[in-house]
C-alpha cells in the first residue's frame, strides 16, 4: 500500500485502510504499508500488527514528491511486494508506475475523490501535470472505483470499463448498528445534548468541507425546528474561529475516538462539502438508519438516491436550510430507517471491500482465489 498519509495520523481515508488492513489475511494477502514519515513515528514500524515502513521527505512541496519516488522505488526493491495498492493519482501512482516500469509489478490505484478538488482536475490545471496524469492512466493496470462520479472522469479520460473496479469504502455493519429510542434517549441525556432534534457533522474543519456555511444557516435552521441542536465533531484549522462564532445551538465537541455514541444521539446526519470521494461518516450514518442531507457530491447521489436521504446543489445554503429544517421535523420512520440501513447492508460493508481488493489483487497477481481462513 502506497499512501501519503497512514497512522498515527487519523482521517477518514486512513481509517478505512486500517480497517481493510486487518481483514485481507484472511483472505491469504499479506499487506504492508509504505507512507510518508510525518512525526517521529518509526521508520521501520508495525501498526496494529501490520509493516509500516516511513519515508522521510523533508518539507520542500516539489523536493518531497520527487525524494517520495525515488525513496518509495527503493522501499519497494527492498520489499518486493506481487501487486502495488497506490492511494490517491499523485505522488503513489506515480511511484507505482515507476516500480512497474522496472519490475512489472501490476499496480491497482485507488482514486481519492472526483469534482473540482478531485484527483484528475489537480493533475489537469497545467500541462505538465497533465502529461503526468496521461502517462499515470495508460500504465496502471486497474483503478478501485468508489462512485460513479469518479468511474465518468476515469471513463472520459479513456479507461476501459474491464480496468475500472467497483471496489468501494466499506464500514464495520457490526460496530454501527442502529439504535434503540431508549439507548438514543439515554445517550442525549448522557452528551447534554437536551430533548429537541439533534443534526450531526463529523469530518474535517476545513473550507472544502463548508462547515462554517453550515454553522453559518443554522439561526434559520433552528428558527424552524425550535429546539435543534447542530454537533460538530471534528478538528481542523477551523476549529477556534467556528467556536469563537458559534451561534446557540451549535456544540463543536472536537476529535472523538467513539463515533457511535455521537450517531446514536443523532437524528440528522449533514454532509455540506464542495468535494467528497466517499465520505466514511456518511456511511457509518446510514449503517445506523439516520436521514442524511448531503451535496450532490462524490458517491452522495449513489448512495441517497431512491428516496433514501436529501441532495442539496453545493453552495446553496437555502436548499441547505430546507433540506436540513424538513429532515429535523419529521416524524421518525422505522421503515426508512431499515432501508437506508440495507443499502449499507448490499454494497458497503467492510467486509465485502476487503473480499473485492483481495479478489483484485490476486487476479492482477495470477494467483488464485482463497476463501477466507
């Protein structure tokens, strides 16, 4: 696994490649993990009894994505994996790539997020990176999908359907069950979180993610549910301005290890960003049966379409308002509730990511396939 980020550093992304991780020996794939050395984390490590192997680049934006190749290429001669995972268009693939040409090592890239802030429109602003891009698509041999946003750009830019994977984010359907309204009462009480509807953001405090426009709407929000009550859970460079304005109403709670309690407690799950891959939070949201209001971003229309939640254009925070006021209001709906959680249930379970990546990897290996021990 080629990523820039990994633990002990927590995000969305390095939360799901944990997770898939510790799934994949099961199914006879012995995983390591090559990553930049962001702290003093050891070089040469092992995280949740997987190899993680540190590279140190410095701090320089262009001398670090040339010293992560040229390092990364090493690693990789040191450690002579059958297939290469790279995460994310950028500085893996382009080690990935470069490994292959000297070794033939088949590579499978996993494209972070689509939209403006995608991986192919970053790699497409200027000529050179779009020579880069070109090169990177022609020579990897299959590419993880997780929304059909993402599947169209890699289709307009000539990638065969036969290399385009369906391989999605998954999330653990046993740690995110549904709550009961007895556990959803006594966990309110529990978080001082009061009687009125709860609405729930969880993810980064950063622009892309538009929290503050969220923050921003909820008076109006809050005029039409009386009582509503917005959670924030996160960290980011965000945080001190959202809690220095933060209007009555609003609970910015920071970085929480135990999410469950925080959706347990919740009636809304919202999503404002400006660009999204798959968001994890939304699918550990849905695993638990809550109505979600999202932008019409990354895998968000896959996953909410038939009814199963609301879509709001980005930068719109009237729609934002209603969606978010009528999701509040609403009576609570058990059958809704069981039906967003089967839609997790059919595509999105952890269990059936690890199983797809690890079918993916052998055949690009030509090895065959193993049932799980």
């Amino acid at each position: 696994m080629l990523t820039q980020v990994y633990l002990p550093f927590i995000g969305g992304a390095e939360k799901q490649l944990a997770a898939v991780l510790q799934r994949l020996p099961a199914y006879g794939i012995e995983p390591m993990v090559i990553t930049r050395r962001h702290d003093a984390s050891p070089v040469d490590d092992r995280v949740e009894g997987v190899p993680v192997h540190r590279i140190e680049v410095g701090r320089h934006r262009e001398l670090a994505s040339i010293t992560y190749t040229l390092k990364g290429i090493l690693a990789l001669r040191r450690f002579r994996p059958d297939v290469v995972h790279a995460f994310e268009l950028r500085s893996p693939s382009t080690t990935a790539v470069a490994w292959r040409a000297l070794s033939r090592t088949p590579v499978l890239a996993k494209v972070l997020r689509g939209g403006t802030l995608g991986d192919i429109a970053a790699l497409s602003r200027k000529p050179s990176d779009r020579m880069r891009l070109q090169r990177i698509l022609r020579k990897i041999d299959a590419f993880a999908v997780i929304s059909r946003e993402i599947d169209d750009e890699l289709a307009a830019e000539g990638v065969s359907a036969e290399r385009r994977l369906f391989i999605p984010n998954g999330v653990d359907l046993d740690s995110y069950l549904p709550a009961t309204p007895t556990e959803t009462t006594s966990l309110r009480d529990e978080l001082g979180l009061g009687a009125g509807p709860v609405a729930l953001f969880a993810g980064r405090l950063e622009r892309e993610k538009q929290v503050d426009r969220l923050i921003e709407i909820w008076p109006r929000v809050r005029a039409a549910v009386p009582g509503a009550t917005l959670v924030v859970v996160g960290t980011g460079s965000l945080e001190e301005s959202l809690k220095a304005g933060a209007p009555e109403g609003v609970r910015l709670v920071g970085k929480q290890t135990a999410m469950r309690p925080w959706f347990a407690a919740s009636d809304v799950f919202v999503l404002p960003s400006l660009a999204e891959g798959l968001s994890n939070a939304l699918l550990e949201a849905m695993a638990m049966g809550l109505r979600c209001v999202a932008t019409e971003v990354g895998a968000a229309p896959d996953l909410l379409g038939d009814g199963l939640g609301s879509l709001v254009p980005v930068g719109d925070p009237d729609a934002l308002c209603s969606a978010l006021s009528s999701a509040l209001a609403a009576a609570p709906d058990a059958a809704l509730a069981q039906r967003i959680r089967a839609r997790i249930e059919r595509d999105y379970s952890i269990d059936a990511t690890a199983r797809k990546l690890a079918e993916a990897y052998r055949k690009l290996a030509h090895r065959p396939a193993q049932t799980p021990a």
